[in-house]
C-alpha cells in the first residue's frame, strides 16, 4: 500500500473438499508520519550552562509517546510522556560539554520525531578573580573621578561592590568601571565576576583615597 490509512484484511483456508474456514480479520494502519518534535520549556539558551549535575529538562510531548534524551546514539534518560509533558534529568560527574537530542517515539506506529538538537555545558569551576591593570595601587588624588579597568573572563559578568555598585559583560577579555565620588573620603571597592554557569570568583580589592 502507497498510502496512509487503516487496511481491513480477511483469511480464510479452503480445504480438499471445498470446505471453506470461517475468517480471521486484522487490520494494518500503515501510518509514515512522525510526530512533532519535543520542546524544551525550562530553558531557551543554546548552549545551555549549569554550574551542577543532573541537569533536568522538562518540555511539552504527546502523551503515550516514549520521550528520549541520547548522546552520541547512546541512550541517557527515557520517560512515557503523560500529561502532554516530560522531566528528565541527565547525570554527568564531570565539567564538560555534551552535545544532547531530545526526541520521542510515536506509541502505534514506534516512527520517531525529529531530534532537537542541545549543548550542555556543565562547568562548577569559578573563575578566577578580576586582574586590575589601572590605577596600579590604590590611589590617592584631588580628582572626583576614577577610572578601575583590566581582564576579565570573555562573557562574565564583572560586578563592582562598595561604595559604589555597578555590573558589565566583559567584552573582548576587559571591563572598565567609571567611578565618580564628590566627598574627600576613602572609598573600598571589590570586584568580582560571575560566569555562564554562574560561578562567582573571589574578590580583587581597590581602595580609593580622594583628597
């Protein structure tokens, strides 16, 4: 059969003596099509960081169906859908990336969906703390202004705590805070930066003596 759809087939046996059986009846669904792929509903970023294991990946299938997450063609979790949802958690006992495929297999016709493609990155190792190139030592200066800058982890967030509060990205592996006190004072600053797995490092300290 070319086509999609229920076949209805009867058997019977004839015997020598024309004596013909009563029938058996079964039915073939010839059924090609596959069913959506499975979302995923607790995360959207590609690649995907975590700072521990296992990861848990939750997402809309449908029910009866048997949900798959596989690496490498080697099955690492699997779940019958029920509800229309699906929670899965992969276990890895080390920092690394895993390139995973979700997918679910059809419960009649056992076609299975499209894979949606993932990369987990599972990294529980802190950065090192922020390296302040400029003012070398800690400062003292008649001016209201000043300028903290240096190296970064490319895509951390750098973050400035004290007497003055601010966040960037570090792009292109530098940060630069502008920093403006109108009092004489001393002023302690510590910055520290945060990864995409959000792993914070220790703190690198900068005091400022305006005068």
């Amino acid at each position: 059969k070319g086509v999609d759809a229920s076949y209805v087939f009867n058997l019977t046996q004839t015997d020598s003596a024309t004596n013909v059986s009563a029938a058996t009846t079964f039915t073939w669904i010839r059924d090609t099509t596959i069913p959506a792929t499975p979302t995923i509903s607790n995360f959207a970023d590609n690649p995907h960081y975590t700072n521990t294991s296992p990861l848990t990946v939750t997402g809309v299938c449908i029910t009866g169906n048997t949900v798959n997450i596989d690496e490498g063609g080697v099955n690492l979790a699997t779940m019958v859908c029920a509800g229309n949802s699906y929670s899965l958690n992969v276990a890895k006992g080390l920092n690394g990336t895993y390139t995973l495929v979700v997918y679910q297999i059809d419960a009649t016709s056992l076609n299975p969906s499209a894979n949606r493609d993932f990369t987990w990155i599972y990294d529980s190792v802190a950065p090192a703390a922020p390296t302040i190139n400029s003012p070398s030592v800690s400062p003292v200066t008649s001016s209201g202004t000043l300028t903290i800058s240096g190296q970064c982890e490319i895509n951390a967030t750098v973050n400035l705590a004290g007497d003055d509060t601010q966040s960037q990205i570090c792009t292109a592996g530098s940060f630069s805070f502008d920093i403006t006190e109108s009092i004489d004072g001393t002023y302690n600053y510590t910055l520290t930066q945060t990864d995409l797995a959000a792993n914070t490092s220790a703190g690198a300290a900068q005091q400022w003596i305006k005068d």
